[in-house]
C-alpha cells in the first residue's frame, strides 16, 4: 500500500508488554476484583518511523497469543487488515487453535480471534491516521459528536483489600453508601448518567439502592446490572418495580432465552453485553427479540471497524446501543471514544471503569472528565503518546504482583470460602 509522499509503509517491529495497575475490592455476581487488573500494550512500529497503539486485556493466555501474532507481523503492510485478520487466525491455528477464552467468569467467548485480532488493528488504524494527518474517527467515517458521554460506574465495595490500606472511595455496601460514591463521581467528573453493578445482594436491596440514586440525583439516566444474577421471574418483578425508574436493566438473567422471555414479559429495555458478544449471536437474538440494547466492546467484537458494522446492524434491526467497559487504561478510552464519535446511532452514554484508576500509561492532557464527558482527541491517530516511565511502572508492577489471569471468584473464596457464584441465584 503506498502513502502519503509514495513510500510503501511496511511493519518493523511489534512490541506487547504487559502491565497491571492496582484495582480496588469492587464486588460483582462472581465475587470481586483482584488488588491487580493486567492489560496488554501492543505497539506497532513501522519502517517510515510511525508508532501505532493498542490495549487489550492481559491475561497470561491472551499474552501468549499476541507475542505469537507479534512475532510474525514484521514486514506486514499497516493497512492490509484483511491480511491482519487472516494473519492472526493462522497464528491461532498453528498455536492452540484460538480456542475459547472466559473474561473474569462472566464473559466466555468460543473464539480467540476478534480479541486477539481487536489491538493490532487499532494499533495499525492509529499508524494509518497518523500517517494521513488525521483522528482515527475520520478513518471510521468522521465525527458525528465532538464530545463523547460516559456514565459514572457504580460498584459495591470493600473499604480495602484484606492487609491493604483503606482507599480513597472507601466502603459502599449499602444505599447510603452507594449514594455516597455516585456523588462522588458526579462531583469529581461531572457525570450525568450513572450505572450500578449489580448482582452481590438480594434484588429487593439493590433496587432500593437504586431508588436511593433516584432520589438523590432525580435528573440523572440511572441503569442497573446485576450480570445475570436473577432468574427470568424475578427479572420481571424488578422491571415492574423500576420502570419510569432505569432507563434499561443490563443482562438482568443469562442467555438469550432468558432474556427474550423477561422482555415478553416487559416493556422496559434489556441491555446486554454477556448474551450478545459476537456477531453470530445477532441472529437468534434479533428473532427472537431478546435485547433492545446491545452493548459493544471493540475489544471483544473484533476492533473499531466491525464495532462500527455492529453499530450499522443495530441501527438497520433498531436497536439501541451503547458501549460496555472492563478495567482499561488510556489507550483503550482513547479508541473507544474515537468509535463513539463517529457512531451516529449512539443511543446511550458509555460505560467506563476510567475513574476507578489511579495511575495510566499516556502523557496526560488530552483524555480529561469534563461534565460527564470526553472531548474527541483532534491530533493525528488516537491522539495519545505513551510515557515511557509509566509504561516502565506499570511493567514492573505486571512482574512482581503475581496476578496472571482475573480469577475475582477464586480470589473471592481465598477470604470467603464458603462463597458460591450468584448467577441465576435469585
């Protein structure tokens, strides 16, 4: 492929480091986070001197696979992303076939490659923007919105990680103090829609949780998502006593069945992110009209170009859409409202775990809060640069923290042992 100034851009190295930031006691229906949250880094560098980005997550298998991609992408054209996808299902092939990969206990997928396929290609889209002079959202079509909304997530905690110092959200595990945290976050980042992960108590005390935001915050867009933690009736019984309350409950039982039967049952939205996660999941959904509002996840879907196909989907069957989050760094919020600003049928704020860290790995200044939302970066690609020292930080804490994969129920029952998974529990 030639570029601009008629030089053909080929890939000289790849890079993938993997880093973990520090994560506080946030419970969810399979138990609760780990002290470390991993990501993976991977950086393409080209032979004309350019540097793309990408995020993804960092578990010990999903490494693996991305130094295995790595170590053949030398020589690859940067914007050949066909040959990148067909590229990584032959590594994936050769290797341990691609098999399925589960995120946390929450998430399973039945194929690795759109997760492994998703970081090289932003990072190959962030070669080619900046190559070109321009945002990766004009790569995707241009931007329809200049700033993009997210929502501030809520979570039940812990004070502090057994033998950890307390942190600075302290404990949350119950109305008053899930009221509490989401005025923090409103305070702090001025957001004005507020979701609340659900699924670790009893329904009757989370929707009182919930009717305690409605009270507090009246004009804020509220959601709740308990990650499968109800059965099908139980489903129903909230959604009666929360409509005119929630905007949409997320992923209120598991599977699509499940959901198609809670929404026959219902007129309040379904969202997910668990039972619809990749493409072939969209048929049987459609049919059978088990969501309303589809959560994507670049990361999870195969990168910034099948999101937007995702986003032409849901616009064509008319379902709403919005953006799911896990634990990520700046180089993923930068991709993510790069994909928001250029997704016209964005229907709902983004969820983000953002305010939640405490240390990243970009040269601050350019992804900032501001009233709930981040302004779309203008400069050429995603818009960030990496700091070297933090990277190198973040590498460290990856070496000595002992974290290799998010297990949040094995490290659950390692302090409660007698803790069973709330799926489908109530």
């Amino acid at each position: 492929m030639t570029g601009l100034g008629g030089s053909r851009s080929r890939v000289s190295r790849v890079v993938v480091t993997p880093v973990a930031f520090a994560d506080p006691p946030l419970l969810n229906v399979v138990g609760v986070h780990q002290p470390w949250a991993l990501r993976a880094v991977v950086e393409v560098h080209t032979d004309d001197g350019l540097l793309g980005l990408g995020e993804t997550y960092g578990d010990e298998t999903q490494l693996g696979r991305l130094q295995a991609v790595a170590a053949r992408l030398g020589g690859h054209d940067p914007y050949d992303l066909t040959g990148l996808r067909r590229l990584v299902a032959q590594v994936l092939a050769a290797g341990d076939g691609g098999a399925g990969m589960s995120f946390g206990g929450m998430l399973d997928v039945d194929s690795a490659l759109e997760t492994v396929y998703s970081p090289f290609e932003v990072a190959c889209l962030d070669v080619q923007a900046r190559r070109a002079g321009v945002p990766v959202s004009d790569l995707l079509g241009g931007r329809v919105r200049d700033r993009v909304d997210f929502a501030g997530y809520l979570f039940y905690k812990w004070a502090a990680h057994p033998g950890h110092e307390p942190d600075a959200w302290g404990e949350a595990l119950d109305a008053d103090g899930i009221v509490a945290q989401a005025r923090r976050m409103v305070d702090g980042w001025g957001f004005t829609s507020l979701k609340l992960k659900g699924g670790v108590f009893a329904p009757e005390v989370e929707c009182e949780a919930v009717e305690a935001l409605r009270a507090a915050f009246p004009d804020h867009p509220l959601r709740l998502d308990p990650n499968g933690g109800w059965t099908p009736a139980t489903s129903v019984k909230v959604a009666e006593r929360l409509a005119g309350v929630v905007e949409y409950l997320e992923d209120p039982t598991p599977g699509i069945p499940g959901m198609a039967e809670v929404a026959r049952r219902t007129d309040l939205p379904l969202a997910t992110n668990m039972c619809v996660i990749a493409m072939e999941h969209l048929p049987p959904a459609i049919a059978a009209d088990a969501v309303q509002v589809v959560l994507s996840d670049h990361h999870l879907w195969g990168g910034l170009r099948r999101s937007a196909l995702l986003a032409g989907i849901c616009e064509t069957f008319g379902l709403g859409l919005s953006m799911h989050s896990n634990s990520h760094l700046g180089i993923s919020l930068a991709a993510m409202v790069h994909l928001a600003a250029s997704s016209e049928n964005l229907t709902y704020a983004c969820d983000t775990h953002y305010p939640w860290k405490t240390q990243d790995l970009l040269v601050p200044g350019v992804l900032e809060f501001r009233d709930g939302a981040v302004d779309v970066p203008t400069g050429p690609g995603l818009g960030v640069e990496l700091d070297r020292d933090k990277l190198a930080v973040l590498h460290e804490q990856w070496v000595t923290c002992g974290v290799r994969r998010r297990e949040d129920t094995v490290y659950m029952r390692s302090i409660e042992p007698g803790f069973e998974v709330n799926t489908s529990r109530w």
